[in-house]
C-alpha cells in the first residue's frame, strides 16, 4: 500500500473576469480590468485542489439595471430589492447599466484569461429579481434565496482553503471573500490579482478594513 501525502486542499476563486467589466469595451468597464490577467493566469499554473471562475450572468430584464425603473440613473441611483419569498428582508443597492446580459458577448470570460486550467464556471444573478454581487448567491437568508452550488461544491472537493481575486474588487470580490469567511473557509484575496470600481486610496482602506473585520486575509502580492 502506498500512502499518498495530503494535498493541501486550496481553491483560486476568479471572480467575473469577463468582457462588460473590462476596456475598451465593457458596459461596465473597471479601469485596469483586463490587465490584471497575467497575474491570474500565473496563479492559475500553480498548485490548487480546484479552480473556480464565476460569471455575473443576468436576463436582460435583470432587477440591477437603470433602464428597468423609470427615472433612474446607473450608478447614481440605489434601488431597494425585497427578498421574493420575504417582502419584510430588503437590500438597497446601486443601479448599473446593462451588463453581462446571458448570450452576448460582453457576458464571455475575457479571451486572455488561460480558461483551460479552469475546472468550474459558477453563474451567478440569473434571478431577474435579485442581485447577488456573491459567488455563493443572493444576500437573503430568511428563507435563503437559490444558492449557486458554489458551497457545495467547494465541500465536496474538501477545501479548507480559498483565495480570491477578480474584479470589481469592491463589489463582487469582497461579497464572495465575505461569504467564504463566514461558510468557515480560511479566506485570502490577493489585491495585485484585484480590480475596484473605486480606486482611490482611501476607499481601498476602508475596503481593506471591511474585509479584515470579516476575518478575510488581504494581501498585496503572491504570498
Ligand atoms: C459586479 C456590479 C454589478 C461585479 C456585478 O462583478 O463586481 N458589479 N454586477
Ligand atoms: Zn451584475
């Protein structure tokens, strides 16, 4: 019998690498987006129990968009979203122009990034009449609001371990890092692999701050 030598059980969690959040033509573009790739595919060369990518996959009808509430401007307007099981659980969030609409091209994964080292695509946001910014699904608990899988899947592979990174860092990125350390993962985002939608210095602290009181790891480069 030979015995093998536990492998670490970690996951690279590359969160919404796709055409609409990346220049020059992204309808959501995050300035820089696309240049953090090569970073991501060194990461993606290395060790890993399991590689996940996640995609922000909406109908084209989706509750997140300005042009679905009359009067609204993307980005500058909030729009409250009821739990649809539970009208009293509400999450106020930012309305965005139309983005990763499911079938188009702005909702493919970005041809630079190396996808045949991915093992999963997790989709997120196909409830049009939720927002799920997470990778593990919508922020509503009572009664919780179809999950992804994404828990699931990183349980049944064992993983003990998960790093992030992706973009928008400020968005997507921190949701998915948050609801890692809270599911128990040892959770890491590595900011060199991370793009913000705000890139100044202070809300990078104040993010910094937030993801540190959830228990996430921030670090700058490869550890
Ligand atoms: C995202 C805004 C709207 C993200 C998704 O991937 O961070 N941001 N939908
Ligand atoms: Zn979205």
């Amino acid at each position: 019998m030979t015995l093998s030598t536990p492998q670490p059980s970690k996951a690279l969690l590359i969160i919404d690498m796709q055409n609409d959040f990346c220049p020059p033509t992204g309808a959501l573009a995050v300035p820089g987006g696309r240049d953090i790739t090569p970073f991501i595919n060194e990461l993606l060369a290395q060790d890993w129990t399991v590689r996940i990518a996640t995609r922000d996959f909406h109908p084209k009808d989706h509750i997140s968009f300005a042009d679905q509430h009359p009067g609204s401007e993307a980005l500058a307007s909030s729009h409250t979203i009821k739990n649809p099981r539970n009208p009293q659980e509400t999450q106020t969030t930012l309305l965005w122009p139309q983005h990763c609409v499911q079938g188009t091209t702005g909702c493919e994964l970005i041809a630079e990034l190396d996808t045949s080292k991915i093992d999963f695509v997790i989709d997120k946001g196909q409830d049009k009449l939720v927002e799920s910014y997470s990778g593990f699904g919508p922020p509503f608990k009572d009664p919780p609001v179809s999950k992804t899988g994404l828990e699931d899947l990183l349980k049944e592979k064992g993983v003990k371990e998960i790093v992030v990174v992706g973009i928008a860092y400020d968005y997507c990125v921190k949701c998915t890092a948050v609801d890692a350390a809270d599911a128990g993962f040892n959770t890491t985002v590595i900011e060199e692999g991370c793009k913000a939608v705000q890139q100044d210095q202070r809300s990078l602290d104040k993010l910094r701050q937030e993801l540190q009181s959830h228990d996430v790891t921030v670090i700058r480069g490869k550890a």
